[in-house]
C-alpha cells in the first residue's frame, strides 16, 4: 500500500471526526451571516467575534489534543505551545483585519508573530536546498510587485517581513516533505504554508495593485484551510478518540 492510500483514510477520519463539528459549524456561522462572497463584513465586533471564532475552536482542539490533563491550560508539549500561540495571535489579527485601516498594521504584526510561531512548530533544519531559492526568489517578486503602491512606511517593513515569513516557513516545510517523506505530519504543515502563501499573496495583490473578485471569500476559505492543516496535524487517531470522549463526558454527563 502506498503513502497516499495510507493518508487518505486518516485524513477522511480526522475530518469527519464529531471534534471537528464546531469548528464547521462556526465556519458556516460566519460565512452564512456575513456572506464574504458578496460582500465585504460590516466592521463591528460582532463579524470580528465571528470571524475568530473557528480559530479559538481550533486552538481547543489543539490543548485537548495535547492528552494532558485539562487542570493545566497550557500543555508541556512546545509544538503545542507554540501551535496555540501561533492560533491566537492569528485569531486577534482576524479581529483587527476586520477594521481594515484602522486596525491594519496591527493585525499584520498579529499575523506576522503568528506566522513565526507556526514555523517553529514545522522545525526543519537550514538546508541548501534548491527548493529555498525558489520560495525566496517567489518572495521577493511578490513583495517588489505591492511594494510601489505602499504608501507606509511600516506598512512597507511588515509587509517584507511577512511575505519573506511565510514564504520561509513554505521552504521548510517542503524541505520537510521531501526529506522525511509522504508523513501526515510532513504533508498538513506543506499544504497549510503554501494556502497561506497563496491567501496572503492575492490579498496583498487586491489591497495595492489590482482588485480580485470575491477576495474576501477566497481569502478566508483559504486561510480558514490552511489553520486546520496545521490544527489536526497535532494529533494521532488515538488522541481524537481520546477528545472525542471528553467531549461527550462534557455534553451528557460521566
């Protein structure tokens, strides 16, 4: 049996499994409320609230995932340390991106900081790989192409240090997938890095160059995508049994 038939069933487990549902439901909350597809959210809280709130679902699964006693909020494990941190800052960057610019630089620091905890938990040696020059040639056209249109001069340095962020944690992720092979664990943090490069890159073309259709829809699908790579790659089958009892212990009892 090859890799990909070995995946393909643990992937359709760890997504139909009932952890998974409020996660989904939460996704639906949003995009049936605010509808991204056709318009642009309203800046209130209550969008801001609602566009987090997947993400903060993500970061329960995470703790729980961990398989450490839940007296203890933050897990021993540093990958899940690191991954939780990385959900939340990204879930405050989602709350400020709502207010577009007047909350902009700060929710570009949230991602950024986000983006830098994520990397840690991919952990993939500095190599001279050929992969690398690829993402970094693909970095810099890609900030070259906004930069012009950038009238901040912040702005300017965070948009730099997040592209050359996440276009770094694509190269270690790749490098990861090709160096240990077709794992779970290799294959949900390379797809997770590459739908951020690709939401991030079409949002930062949309905001200064040219404006793309439905980019808000797009740009939250993928995003949204990309977390949950990153989230269900913490676990094992057993560890989603595992939160699956404590779930129902929650709901109807011991």
């Amino acid at each position: 049996m090859s890799s990909v038939d070995k995946l393909i069933p643990l992937l359709r487990k760890r997504l139909a499994s009932r952890v998974m549902y409020p996660f989904y439901i939460s996704v639906a909350c949003y995009f049936y409320l605010f509808q991204p597809l056709f318009r642009f959210p309203p800046q209130t809280w209550t969008a801001a609230l609602a566009k987090a709130l997947p993400v903060w679902v993500l970061i329960v699964y995470v703790r729980l995932s961990s398989r450490e006693k839940l007296r203890y909020i933050i897990p021993k494990s540093y990958d899940h340390q690191n991954m939780i941190t990385g959900l939340l800052f990204y879930s405050i960057g989602d709350v400020f991106f709502i207010f577009d610019t007047d909350l902009m630089e700060d929710g570009m620091l949230c991602f950024t900081i986000a983006q830098f905890y994520f990397s840690l938990v991919v952990q993939q040696e500095m190599t001279d790989s050929r992969v690398k020059y690829v993402f970094m040639f693909f970095g810099l056209v890609s900030f070259s192409f906004v930069m012009n249109s950038i009238d901040d001069g912040i702005m300017d340095v965070f948009v730099l240090f997040h592209l050359l962020l996440i276009y770094n944690v694509g190269w270690r992720s790749t490098c990861r997938l090709r160096k240990e092979g077709l794992y779970f664990s290799t294959l949900m943090p390379c797809l997770g890095s590459l739908l951020f490069i690709a939401s991030d890159t079409i949002q930062a073309a949309n905001k200064w160059r040219w404006k793309i259709a439905f980019i808000d829809f797009w740009g939250t699908l993928f995003d949204y995508t990309a977390l949950l790579c990153y989230a269900i790659m913490m676990g094992t089958t057993k560890t989603d049994l595992h939160i699956e009892r404590k779930f129902l212990k929650f709901y109807i009892g011991k």
